[in-house]
C-alpha cells in the first residue's frame, strides 16, 4: 500500500531551513555532512520561493472590480 506524502507547508519548511543553517553555522559537521545540509537547504529554499510565488499569483488574481472584488480560480504551474 502507497503511503500518500504530504506536501510540506510554507512554515514547516522554513522552520527546517533556520535548522539547517544553525547546524551549519555550528561547523560541528563534517565536509559530508555539510554539503549534504547545504544541497537539502537549497531544495527548501526553492521550494519556499516557489509557495511564496504561488501565493503572489493567486493574490494578484483577487481583481478590483470598482466596489465589487472578484477572486479568479488559480491552478499552479508545474
């Protein structure tokens, strides 16, 4: 049976990004270890850039339409 994974929220990311970067700042790791941190941290710093534009995008789609706001349907880029 396929274990559905769930999608890493904006928050959880970042929280696991300020870890990343406090075990790297404690230079306690090995070379290794430090480069496989740093690779892992960058994958969370795209994927955090790419929630935030995602937000943008269907925040931009909320349309002044005079008195009246529209909000438009978003789906994601892939």
């Amino acid at each position: 049976m396929e274990e559905k994974k769930e999608e890493m929220k904006f928050e959880e990311a970042m929280n696991k990004l300020e870890e990343i970067a406090k075990e790297l700042e404690n230079g306690e790791l090995t070379l290794d270890e430090s480069v496989s941190k740093f690779e892992e941290g960058m994958k969370l710093s795209k994927k955090c850039n790419k929630i935030l534009n995602e937000a943008e995008k269907k925040i931009n789609l909320l349309i002044d339409n005079g008195e009246e706001i529209v909000e438009e349907n978003f789906t994601p880029e892939e």
